[in-house]
C-alpha cells in the first residue's frame, strides 16, 4: 500500500513599503507636515493600492507627522486601521 504524503500549506505574506509624500521644510523634523504636493502624490498612491487585491490588517506607520499624515491617507482610501 502507498502512503500518501499531504504537502504542507503555503502562506503567502505581502508586505507593502511606502515612503512618506514630501514634506515641508522645518525645524523640529518630527513636526514637519506634508505639502499640497505631498498629499496629491499619497492621494495616487493609495488609489493604485486601492486598484489591487491586498489583504492587509492594518497599517504601521513613523510617529512623525508627515508620515502619520501619509498613512492616514492610505488608511482612509482602503479603509484599513491604523
């Protein structure tokens, strides 16, 4: 009799790295926030993410505030935590 060898299950992980939209000048760094341009560059962004298949639980993001403002962006446009 032959045995039959079940194959283990694959998972796939994505992960999806996005730097920040571009930021004002300013002094504290951490305090800079995005520009009118920054916002419009996010805002295609998180329309071509919105145009694909992801399967995420939530987005990690920089305390900073550009990147903060970047991530809820994203978050609004995909309806995803942060």
């Amino acid at each position: 009799m032959t045995e039959q060898r079940q194959s283990p299950a694959i998972y796939a992980t994505q992960t999806v790295l996005m730097r920040h939209g571009d930021a004002a000048l300013g002094v504290p760094d951490a305090d800079r926030p995005l520009t009118r341009r920054g916002r419009e560059a996010v805002r295609l962004v998180a329309e071509a993410l919105a145009g694909r298949s992801l399967q995420a639980p939530g987005i990690v993001s920089s305390p900073f505030l550009r990147a903060r403002e970047s991530a809820d962006l994203i978050a609004e446009r995909l309806r995803l935590p942060l």
